[in-house]
C-alpha cells in the first residue's frame, strides 16, 4: 500500500545538495526566458533529488479529469523542454490517483510504492485547478529537507513565472500581449527555418514536420458598434469572452496575442492549409453560437497566410491583413487564407500588391 503525506513537514538535507541548489536558484532568477527557467527548474529538481525523472506537465481539463501536456523532462542523461513541432498525446493524470490527488492538493504530495519508487508532485496554480504539475520520481527516497526544499522551489518557480505574465500578457485577456509578439514570432521563425533545412528524405518521413505553419489575423466585427452601443465596460466583456473561446477553439501549442482594441493575432504551428482553415472555422463558429449577455450575438473575421522565414515579418503580418480585409469587405463573420485568395485571383499576388494605407482603410471599415 502507498504512503501518502504532504512535503510542507518534512525535513532535513546535506549542504552539498543545498549548494548545488541554491546555485540552480540563482541562475532561474536571473532568466527572464519561460523556456530555460523551466529547463532550470526540471534540472534542479533532478540534481538535488537525485530523481530518475522530473517532469513538467501543463494541466487542462477534459470530460473525463484532468490531462496533462508535457511541458519539459529531466532525465540523468539529458534534459528538455517539450518540442513545439512534435505532437504529444495528453496524459491521462486522473487515472493515476497519486497524480489526481496532488492535483487536489495545495502543499504537494509524496508516495513510496510497492515498486521501491518514490514519487513527488506539486500542483501549480488555484487549488483544485492548476495549471501545472511537477512530478519527480525517485529510485531512492531523498532525504527530508531535500524533499522539502523541492516544494519551495517549485514555489519560486511559480513566483518567477507570476512575474513574466505581468510582463508579457494582456492584463483584459490574459492573452500575450503586443510587446511579446516580436519575440515570440523571431523564434516562431527560427523554428520553421529549421524545419525547412531539415533533410528532405527526413521531412519526408516526418509528416508533422513536412506541414507548414501560419499567421492569422482576427478581429470582432462592428465591435465600435458594439462600444457605442453599449458602453466599454460591455464591449470588455465581450473582449473577454472572445478571449476565452480563442483559448478553447485553439491548440496549446499555438499562440495567441491581443494585438489591441479588437484585434488578435495566432501563430499556428505544423498544419495543412486545410485543417488551419478547420482551426480558424472552428474558432469563428464558437464566437457566432456564442451567447453574449446583454449584446447579443457577435461575429468575428480572420485572414491567415503561410509563414515563410524568408518574408519580413511585417509583409507577411500585411498578407494576412488583406486576407482579413477582404473577409471584412465581403460580408464579415468568414476565414480567408491569403494564399487561397491569390491563386483564385481574387486579390493581387505579393509583388503587384500596394498595401499602402491598408491598415487605415481596415480600421475605416471596422468602424
């Protein structure tokens, strides 16, 4: 039978580990990139308790219980931060009733099993429903204060991460916010260029690879109307709401932005053009069936184009502006993709395009 007991009671540990420790603090508090603080935490955790592995996982809710994506692993040999443009299937962490339990649990739980493994896990985020689960497994039990020190750790971890979101979501939506845009889109970029230098015969191989990945610009249809009408503090409402849906209508993995007012940006990684047209549909639809008190029904618009590393970032961003144009100018609440609309000759390809004063004339026609 497994013993279960919370972390916070327990105690003592040598000063080498804590050493070892503190230094793996050090160097996390100094980072202001999410990706290599968690690359520290996992390592740290792994080093100080001398874990076999040390996981990550990101904490969704599905109909059956919680499911946990992989966010970063930490292993003896080597130690990684989730890969972007690989799918990995949700972990079904309510079928693990140690992992459901620390879940539910504020301080952190430990486990010694039948099989000589010791588990540790902490739940990051509102009690009951977190957002994060670090789990480390054990061939042998470390000592107290090491166990212990594993809890306030993660605590800082969680601290860090409190303050990046300050920086770098929008305080309405939660959403990322304009000024992380260009960051996040240089390693967007880089990803994809390395996708496409990858060997041929290998892209081949790796279908997932082998699929391109997009730009899409959204925006809420007549929301100035919407203002007008009935005041800001309904039209944040609906900024909020629109927010949510983007967040369940959207993969994990993709990137969502409020690039302000009524405009939002997704990065879409590895998809045919088929099913990143799926994906946008998906979105648009869930806002139409929406039920938004007081306002009634609202509609959304989106563009998307192609990513292509080559491409200036601002050129493709006045790609899917026009996809999004012409979706505003030919009825609104519908997806175009740039590319689409080019080989159907319905707008001018890149080279005869004059994309002078599109933004103005988009924001003249969202009035």
């Amino acid at each position: 039978m497994s013993e279960k007991k919370g972390l916070a009671s327990l105690a003592g540990a040598p000063d080498q580990s804590m050493f070892k420790l503190l230094g793996q603090v050090r160097a996390m508090s100094s980072s202001r990139d999410r990706e290599q603080m968690t690359l520290r935490l996992v390592t740290a955790m792994r080093d100080v308790l001398g874990a076999s592995e040390v996981t990550l996982y990101a904490v969704s809710a599905s109909p059956k219980g919680p499911v946990g994506a992989i966010v970063a692993v930490a292993r003896p040999d080597h130690e990684q931060v989730a890969n972007e443009d690989e799918d990995h299937p949700p972990v079904a962490l309510h079928e693990d009733a140690f992992l459901d339990g620390a879940i539910r649990s504020s301080d952190g739980v430990a486990e010694s099993n039948t099989d000589g493994i010791y588990r540790l896990a902490l739940a990051m985020g509102d009690a009951g429903n977190p957002h994060a689960l670090l789990v480390a497994r054990c061939d042998v039990a470390p000592e107290a204060r090491v166990r212990d020190a594993f809890l306030h750790v993660a605590h800082f971890y969680q601290n860090q991460l409190d303050l990046l979101d300050y920086a770098e979501l929008d305080t309405l939506t939660k959403l990322l916010n304009r000024k992380t845009f260009d960051e996040n889109f240089d390693r967007f970029i880089a990803s994809v260029g390395r996708a496409q230098q990858t060997d041929p015969e290998r892209r081949q191989q790796d279908d997932l690879a082998a699929r391109p990945s997009w730009m899409g610009v959204i925006d809420i249809d007549k929301f100035k109307r919407i203002n007008d009408t009935f005041g800001h503090l309904f039209g944040d409402e609906v900024l909020l709401r629109v927010a949510e849906v983007m967040k369940h209508s959207f993969r994990q993995r993709d990137k969502l932005f409020r690039f302000g007012g009524e405009e939002f940006v997704v990065l879409l990684r590895n998809v045919s053009e088929a099913d990143a047209r799926a994906i946008f549909e998906r979105f648009r639809t869930a806002v139409e069936t929406h039920e938004f008190p007081q306002v009634g029904q609202v509609t959304a618009s989106a563009g998307f184009t192609r990513i292509d590393p080559v491409l200036p970032p601002a050129e493709m961003l006045g790609h899917a502006d026009e996809a999004l144009y012409f979706s505003k100018e030919n009825g609104r609440n519908q997806v175009n993709c740039y590319e689409d609309l080019v080989a159907r000759g319905l707008l001018e390809g890149p080279k005869q395009a004059d994309n002078t004063g599109l933004q103005a004339d988009i924001d003249a026609l969202f009035d």
